[in-house]
C-alpha cells in the first residue's frame, strides 16, 4: 500500500478537507499514475452530498483524472512509464458480460465499478482523482494523445465522453440538425463535439446569457427557453435533441421540436421520475433515449477525435483549496465550464 494526499468528504454534505489515502500495491497489470489534473463533475457535488443515497464516506470524488504514468506492473503492455493518460469514471467491470464483451463496460450488466464511491473486487473502497497518484488496471485507462494539453483534457473523460457517445450514436453529422439543451459542463463540450461531428448546431438554454460563448465554441444558433415563442419556432426542427441538464425538462414541449424519426436524448439524470404524454412520440416515431458515458475503447477514439480537432474543454483552473467554493459555484451555474483542480496542490 502506498500512502498518497487527497481531498475527501469525511461525511455526506461535509466540506471536502485534506486528507491520505491508501492505494493498492501496483498489480501485475496496473499502472501507477502521477494525477495532475482533475475535473469537477456535477455528479461528484451530488455523491459528496449523498444525493444518491448510499454514499460510502471518506468519499475522495473525482472521475475526470489526467495525469502522467509513474510506474506500471509487469503485465502491462499498453503503457509505459511518462505515457500521458486519463482515468474516466469506472476502473472495473465483469468484462466477460455481453455488453463488456461488446466494448460497452459501462453498461456492464454486473455494475461497472465506479472510479470512486464503489467497492472493488476486494471489497475495498475507490477513491476518485482529487488526490496525487491512482492505480488502476491498464485496460481502464486511456491515451491522452500529445495534442491534448493535460488540464482541458480532463474534462474530457467525463463530460467530453458522455456528449460524444450519443452523439455518434445517433448519427450527428453533416445534414443534421443537434439541439444541445443546457450550456454547462455537459452542454459545452456537447456543442463543441456536435459542431466538429459537422452537424448544425442549436443550443436551447434558459437564458441568452451565455450566447457568446454558445456560438464561439460552435453552435449555429442559440435560443433561450424561457421564450414560449421558441418552441412555436422550432417545433419539428430537429434530428437530435441531447439534454445535458439535471432538472426535469417538459418531455412534451421538448419531444415536439423533433422531427419525424429524431430522438430526444438524455444525459443528464434528474433525480425525480419524469412523466410524459406518450402521443408526443406517437406523432411522428420519435425516440427518448438515455445514455452514460461511453466505453473504454469508445473514451479513446473520443480523445483521438478531441485532438485531432483541437477540442478541450473550457475551464476554470483552481487550487485544492478551493474546491468547497467550486462546488457552491457549480450548484448557482456560475463556472465557464468546468473547474479543474490542479493536483499539485493537494
Ligand atoms: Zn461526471
Ligand atoms: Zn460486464
């Protein structure tokens, strides 16, 4: 066991503080890696907080981790030591299940083993990336292509997977027309991606206020929601709406800006049952659809588009001691998109 600094919740919704943490002995196909950088996901606001229930505390958050190699265990052949690389948000799963066969360990029908606040297949605790070294088994952990610089790419293994995953799976391209619903962490890269995918791009958020940077990081147009006319405008415009947002959305008001065949898809989890009128996808076979992350072997291919398309996120780079202040900007939606913490100064 190594002993390594992190910044942990003790309790649920108690300040994050310093803390050490132990990490597993570097197992014959595990790299050790020297975290850099790592991301502030909503999500880890909600597990820090219990919003799930079921929390396992200490909880050290963090699924966004970029970082660089520092020594790997004697099976590994994927990874040398100073290779660039990112850890995402699981770091096991059965892998002999359909879906993990199938390259989806996401969808692991077993449960994926998420990068902190689950048990592994010791039953020992994961703790997340706000913290100076992981280890982690090679073949949940990805290349960060030179391209890429470690800081924006962060985000990527999270929030950059998340939106690109859907994205190609239905199909954005040239000839498409993607609504990005929400202009946060999510919604950013997901404008960034459709935009570089070659579709056109719209972003519906609740207000013009972030217009600016809504048509900079690629979108074509950009309407506010609190507008009722907006719906009437763009009633059946759209191929592909893709929700990034964590409130329930009016399923109906939204289903009824597809067109016919379009697919209205979420990624962002609410975390009340949402209800709809089933004749809003009756009219016109429309699809709603969920989606979570992506694979391992997808999350690659998600850098290696990133890179070649000069595409990182948008971030807010802070200290370690920060990270409570972070969190209360992100619940107000006040970040231009995402905080990245600096592990240095852990
Ligand atoms: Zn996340
Ligand atoms: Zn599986």
């Amino acid at each position: 066991m190594t002993t390594v600094a992190a910044y942990a919740a003790p309790a649920a919704k108690a300040p994050l503080e310093r803390t050490t943490i132990e990490r597993r002995p570097v197992g014959e196909f595990d790299v050790l890696i020297d975290i850099k950088f790592a991301g502030i996901c909503h999500s880890d606001i909600h597990q820090a907080r219990d919003g799930w229930g079921e929390g396992i505390f200490p909880m050290v958050p963090g699924h966004e981790i970029a970082g660089v190699v520092a020594e790997v265990g004697p099976g590994v052949t994927k990874f040398a030591v100073g290779d660039r690389v990112g850890v995402g948000c699981m770091v096991d799963s059965c892998r002999e299940c359909e879906n993990c066969r199938a390259g989806l360990e996401q969808y692991c029908l077993q449960g994926n083993t998420g990068t902190y606040n689950a048990l592994d297949k010791n039953g020992e605790p994961t703790y997340g990336g706000y913290s100076s070294q992981v280890v982690v088994d090679e073949n949940f952990t990805v290349r960060i292509p030179d391209g890429l610089a470690l800081d924006v790419a962060a985000p990527l293994l999270c929030a950059g997977i998340t939106t690109y995953s859907p994205l190609r799976h239905w199909n954005a391209g040239p000839g498409k027309k993607v609504a990005v619903v929400g202009m946060g962490g999510l919604g950013h890269m997901g404008v960034k991606i459709a935009h570089a995918l070659g579709a056109e791009v719209t972003v519906l958020s609740q207000s013009l206020r972030k217009k600016d940077d809504g048509l900079r990081l690629g979108a074509d147009h950009y309407y506010a929601t609190s507008d009722e006319t907006t719906f009437k405008k763009l009633r059946g415009t759209f191929d592909i709406i893709l929700s990034t947002v964590s409130a329930p959305l009016p399923l109906d008001a939204y289903l009824s800006l597809l067109r016919t065949d379009g697919a209205l898809v979420n990624v962002g989890a609410p975390e009340e049952p949402v209800s709809l009128n089933l004749f809003s996808l009756l009219g016109g076979r429309k699809t709603l659809a969920g989606s979570g992350i992506g694979g391992i072997r997808e999350t690659q291919e998600m850098l290696d588009f990133c890179a070649e398309h000069g595409l990182g996120a948008e971030i807010e780079l802070i200290g370690a001691s920060e990270i409570n202040e972070a969190y209360e900007r992100v619940l107000d939606s006040d970040v231009r998109y995402r905080f990245v913490i600096d592990t240095a100064t852990i």
